[in-house]
C-alpha cells in the first residue's frame, strides 16, 4: 500500500471518529437541557390533576419519581450530590449501570416516568407522553443502543424505587375504615355541597421520609370549643364571618389564587359538575418550575431542587394531618350555618377534611423554606403557575412572602380560623428547619487557600 493510500484511510478514520465525537457531545449536550426534566414534571402534575388526586396523595405521587432521578443523578456526579440513602428512611442505595452507554440524564427521565406511571390512574397518558418522548430523542439522533441502555437502567432504578414505595403503608391504609362522625358540635362534620368522607384519616400512618415521626412537631393545641360570647373560640369564628362578609377586591383575588381544590363541585339546580384544579403541592412544584427556570438551574440543580420541595411537601403533610385527624376541629361553615346564618357560604369551597392545622400554611412554609436554602432569601419570582386554571400570574419578593400569603388566603377564603393559620406556619416552619438540616443533596465544596 502506497504512502499516498495509507494517509487516505488515515484521514478517512480521524473524520470519521471526529463526526461521531461531535455527533455524541451534540446529543449529549441537548440531553443536559433542563426542560426536558421540567417537561416530564408538567406531565406528570397534568395526570394528577387529571385524576384527581388529594393533596395528601399527590405529593406521594411527586416524591418518588424525583427521588429515583435523582438517584441516578447522583450516581452519575457523586462528587456533587450526596445519596438520600441514609438520609431519608429505609432507602437503599441504587446499583450502578453495567453498560457504558448509559446516558444518565436519559436514564433519570426514564426512571422518572416509569415511577411515575404505576402511581398514577391514567397510565395511558403517561405511555402517550413517553412517545412523544421517544420521537423527540429520535429527533436529536441519539443511537437506539444508548436509549436502549439507558432505558433498561432507569427501568431497574424504577423497579427498585417502586419497591421501597411499597413499605410506605400507603396500601395498607387503602383498606383502613372511614372516618365515623362524632356528634358533639365541636368535632369536624362533613361539608356542603357534597358532604364528602373525610380525606386520608389514617395517613399519620404513611411512612415519613426525614421526620422521626408524623407527631414530631406538634402545634399548639387548638383553642378550647366555646362558643359563649366573647370566649376565645368564639372570636376566632366570629373573625371568619366578619372577615369573609367584608372582603376587599386584592383579599378576594388572594383566595382564589391560592384555593388549590383539586375537586370543586358546582350545583345549578338539578345539575353538578365539578372543575380541576393544581393540588397545594403541586401549586409548590409549579413555584419550583417558576424558580428554576428563573435561576437557570442546570439538569440536575433542577432535580435537586424538585427533589428537595417533594421530600418537604410529603412530609409536612403528614405532620399536618396527624394534627387534623387528632384533634378534629370543626369547620368554620359547619357552625356559622347552625348559629349564626344558615345561608352563608365561604369564598371557597371547604375541604373534606378537619380545620386544624391549615395545610396550605404547614407546607407552604415547609416548601418556602426549602427554596430559600436554595435560592436565597431575596429571590424575587412572578409566580405563574395559576395560569392553566384561568388565573393571572402574582408577583413575590421571596418564597417567604409567598407562603405567607398562601397562609393568609385560608381566612379569607373562609375555610380556617386565624389559629390555624398561625400555629399552620409555626408547624410548617419547624418542618422545613429540620429536614434543610437532616438534608444534605449538594456536596459541600472548600474553596482553594482555606484551612
């Protein structure tokens, strides 16, 4: 072979290993875009909103997607984030891949859905979106041996997960008996206009992911039943009514912002029908969206965040709802309609649950908590995630400021006393302090010339 030949091949091979160098980090490097991660999680609040959801629930349902993302993530970059085994209850560390094609941010999608998938009703949905998925990486010329791989990783990631999800008692709790109403006046009763079954009575029995347990932080106790003039009790629901019969243009638009019901029903004569809504924890996914996009977090900064709020939102749940299904504290309406007007009705519709404390308050300021360790104290944010559901976008100086509004809302909207609220946000702040400190997803970096 002549020397003019042999240099011929050479180049021929240096080209062609060239192309699929670039080819690789072309891909690659689409495959870091954020969005793809920030799509998966739209997807998957549409499907809870779809499904209806209860709070308690859905935050379930956004915690262990996450976590198995981030897993991955972790896995891949151990220099920069730190396993939640250890750190959150009974979670086992996940196996590395065996082939070295895995893509990891492709394998944390993957998981991501596939977890996703068997805790949701509508599974078609998340297989309709899967395939869109799938289209897109065709699109960007990622080889079938790596999404392949890949897949097949995130699959055994999500096996693992599912199983861990498992042990949470949330089965069990399926078959546990309803709540039986108590006759005394100062226990919670039903409401109108459906007069549902109380929601999730048992889930103080869910497994917690950082709290020792669902009582670690109690409130204080509700204010003693007395609804004697002038008592205690009975200004905290006088306060409810004079409030909700004043209520100004902004009070108004601050309670239907924040009213987050996944099922409101609406009767006109002999007709119902009900209209969807963003569940409380998922208006806090839709906030981490809003932060992370304005932060310009990477891929795997914006799993961590979500990571981060899922674990505070589950959590903070069940904190509060050991309080609700402990103490039972009636409803506003339920007392106001037997003494004081049989044909008020509060702003909003009140939720199928007892009164105290007041969930948007424990988790809103749990979740707040969360973003501004990540974030920052002054992170100032157009919150947008009421817009799907036909209202317009509110501006907050700090994630403090806006759950501080979340937790205000209740009274306007009707549905809370003013204790409620307040020991709601000593809760959720007392929550969110423990798990930022139990938590550690980010490595800790020294910088170069420190002792």
């Amino acid at each position: 072979m002549n020397k003019t030949k042999l240099l011929g091949i050479l180049c021929t091979l240096i080209f062609v290993r060239c192309s699929n160098f670039e080819n690789k980090n072309n891909y690659e490097n689409k495959l870091k875009n954020p969005e793809f991660f920030q799509e998966a999680i739209q997807n998957l609040t549409d499907i809870v909103v779809y499904d209806i959801f209860s709070p308690p629930v859905a935050t379930r349902v956004y915690l262990y997607p996450t976590i198995a993302a981030y897993e991955i993530m972790a896995k891949k970059y151990p220099q920069e984030y730190h396993t939640l085994s250890g750190q959150v209850k009974d979670l086992k560390p996940i196996l590395s891949p065996e082939n070295d094609q895995v893509n990891f941010n492709l394998a944390a999608l993957f998981a991501f859905n596939e977890v996703g998938k068997k805790l949701v009703f509508s599974q078609d949905r998340m297989d309709q979106y899967l395939t869109k998925f799938l289209q897109k990486l065709e699109d960007l010329d990622v080889p079938k041996s790596v999404i392949k791989a890949s897949e097949k990783y995130g699959l055994n990631v999500a096996e693992d997960i599912l199983i861990w999800a498992s042990e949470d008692m949330y089965s069990q709790t399926r078959t546990f008996p309803k709540y039986t109403i108590k006759e005394h006046d100062r226990f919670w009763k039903p409401t109108p206009p459906d007069y549902m079954d109380g929601i999730e009575p048992h889930w103080r029995k869910i497994r917690t992911m950082v709290l020792d347990s669902s009582n670690q932080f109690p409130p204080k106790p509700p204010i003693n039943f007395d609804l004697t003039e002038g008592s205690p009790f009975q200004k905290q629901l006088s306060e409810v009514y004079l409030v909700t019969n004043n209520l100004k243009e902004d009070q108004i638009e601050i309670a239907k912002f924040w009213d987050c019901n996944p099922y409101v029903s609406h009767h006109r004569g002999h007709s119902m029908f009900a209209t969807k809504k963003i569940t409380p924890g998922g208006h806090w996914i839709g906030i981490t969206a809003v932060a992370t996009r304005k932060a310009k977090s990477s891929f795997s900064e914006t799993i961590n965040a979500y990571t981060n709020v899922s674990i505070a939102l589950f959590d903070s749940f069940i904190s509060c709802w050991d309080e609700k299904w402990n103490t039972l504290v009636v409803r506003p309406e339920t007392l106001i309609n037997q003494y004081y007007d049989q044909q008020w009705l509060p702003l909003l519709q009140t939720p199928p649950f007892p009164e105290y404390t007041s969930g948007h308050s424990v988790i809103s300021r749990a979740a707040a908590i969360i973003l501004t360790d990540l974030y920052g104290s002054d992170f100032s944010f157009t919150d947008t995630s009421e817009i799907a559901y036909g209202l317009p976008e509110r501006k907050y100086k700090s994630f403090m400021h806006a759950s501080e509004e979340a937790a205000i809302s209740r009274l306007y909207g009707g549905i809370h006393y003013m204790m409620a609220i307040t020991e709601g946000v000593n809760q959720g702040q007392a929550v969110g302090d423990y798990i930022v400190d139990k938590i550690q997803t980010k490595v800790e970096t020294v910088s170069a010339g420190m002792n």
